[in-house]
C-alpha cells in the first residue's frame, strides 16, 4: 500500500511548506487542479525540483460536463 497526499490548494508556496513536513511520512504527492490551472509545468517543476525521489502524480481535469 502507498500513502500520497494531495495538493488541491492554490498557493504553491504553500502547498511546498506542506510537503517538506510531510515528505517522510508519504511515497507519492499529487499535484490537483487548482496548482495546475495556477501555475501549470513551472509548479511541477517546482515540486520535481524539491522532491526528486518522491513519485508525482498529477490530476487535471480537462472538461466536465453536467
């Protein structure tokens, strides 16, 4: 089993302070929608930056319809 936490925030600045306090007690993070639509790769490149041995998952909506 694998524990990932996900970052469904708008504040990448945030979402990384997080992930330094968490990054021991998790295997993966995933990446949401709202840091992707914020601030698309350079956010994902931020985290690989950070966290080189730590799996990335990213979520991205494309379209939803109701």
């Amino acid at each position: 089993m694998k524990l990932h936490i996900s970052f469904s925030v708008m504040n990448l600045q945030q979402a990384l302070t997080i992930a330094h306090a968490v990054d021991k007690y998790c295997d993966a993070f995933k990446i949401g929608s709202p840091l992707l639509e914020c601030y698309g790769i350079a956010g994902i490149k931020k985290f690989r930056k950070a966290f080189p041995h730590k799996t990335l998952i990213y979520d991205c909506k494309i379209i939803e319809y109701e």
